[in-house]
C-alpha cells in the first residue's frame, strides 16, 4: 500500500480511557486517532474510535509510562472492515503498555467496512494512547 502523505485527526476523538485513576498519579490515558487525510467520513472515524477505546483495559500500575510517553499502533483496515494489519510503530518504554494499545485494536476488529464513498481498498489509522497529565 502506498503510504499516505497526510493525516487528519479527529478532534471530537480525544477521550480519557477510563481506568482507576490512581494507577496514574499526576497522569491519565488518552487516546487520539489519526485517518489517511482522503477518509473524511466524520461518522466512519467516530465509530472506528469507538470500538477501539471501549476495547482498551489499563496494565498492571508497574507498565504504565511516564506523562508524556505513548504508544503507537498503526493499523490498516481493508474495505469489509477486517484489519489486515496492526503494528507498534512507537513504543512507550513499557510492555505492558504497547501490548494493552495493540490489543485494544485487534480486539475491537472487525471494524465496519469502509464507507461507499471512500475508493482506496484499505485506509490507513494510527492510534496513539498516551499518558497525559
């Protein structure tokens, strides 16, 4: 797949991933979704978002980054809505952490397929979780 030049986030796609706060300290989870720039499709991107922080579930309080530190899980996601692909492509400096991101998208496919208007096969999204204070 050739790689897109630019993506856009959603910014109603921000949300603290509810977990017990104390866990964090001065710190709570964030996830932010960023799309392939040429999928616009507010509703797609919602839903997509969705599925995936519903599916995410803290680590143990000893793999939780530092505020600051994330983890990146770049996925492709083909035109039924299978994910026909999910890697880390930025870790956190914590294991715990990277595996709970990636497995929040594996678990959260299959996703709906892709939107009659959008024409690519696949799109591209990253998921960022973050720690932020």
């Amino acid at each position: 797949m050739k790689r897109p030049s630019a993506f856009l986030v959603m910014p109603a796609l921000l949300v603290a991933l509810s977990t017990p706060g104390s866990a964090f300290g001065a710190g709570r989870p964030e996830l932010k979704v960023y799309f392939q720039s040429n999928l616009t499709d507010t509703a797609y991107q919602k839903k997509t978002f969705e599925k995936v922080a519903a599916k995410w579930k803290a680590p143990a309080a000893s793999q939780i980054p530092e505020v600051g530190k994330k983890t990146v899980v770049q996925a492709v996601i083909g035109r039924d809505g299978a994910l026909t692909s999910a890697v880390i492509s930025m870790k956190s400096g914590k294991k715990g952490w990277d595996d709970a991101s990636l497995k929040a998208v594996k678990s959260a496919s299959p996703f709906d397929p892709l939107p009659a208007g959008f024409k690519p096969p696949s799109v591209e999204v990253h998921f960022h979780v973050s720690v932020v204070p």
